[in-house]
C-alpha cells in the first residue's frame, strides 16, 4: 500500500512497517515507491501482510468498540467542558 502522508492516512499506515507514505501531492515520488515496490515482491508481501494484520485487528468487533467509546468518552468529556464555560458566562442585556 502506498498512500500520500496526508489527512488519516498515516493512522493506518505505518511507513516502512504497513506500507509506504510518501509526501502530498508528490507524484514522482508516489510514481517510483510504486516501482520500486513493484520491482521488489517480497517487500511488497511484506508489506502487504503486516497491512492486514493491521486491518484484521482494527476491525475487530472487540476492538472497534473499545476505539469507538475511547473516543465518544473523550469527545463527552470535551463537550462538557465546553457547555460549563458556555454556561458560566453572563448574559449581556
């Protein structure tokens, strides 16, 4: 897998380990890992099974849930804090 280092993809991606990012927008540089990973197929196995590995694991049911209320708590805890600093100001008349 070969990605831009860009946006999420560096969540799922791990250079080297789960496939290869290479900077936004760079075609030339996205055009020659390609070759080269085309060019070397162990590596690209490699790569390829770590990738879904990855992929398995994150999409666990068990998983997925636990990454899903880790962040539903955090976003709670966050909104929270923002309705007691909304809730504590005055009003203006």
């Amino acid at each position: 897998m070969v990605g831009y280092d860009v946006e999420w993809h560096s969540e799922f991606i791990t250079s080297g380990e789960t496939g290869i990012l290479v900077p936004y927008r760079d075609t030339d540089a996205l055009a020659q890992t390609i070759a080269a990973l085309i060019g070397d197929p162990e590596r690209s196995r490699t790569l390829g099974e770590a990738a879904r590995t990855r992929a398995l694991r994150q999409m666990n049911r068990e998983e997925a849930v636990a990454i899903k209320r880790a962040v539903y708590s955090r976003v709670s805890a966050s909104s929270g804090r923002a309705r007691r600093r909304r809730t504590g100001r005055r009003k203006r008349r």
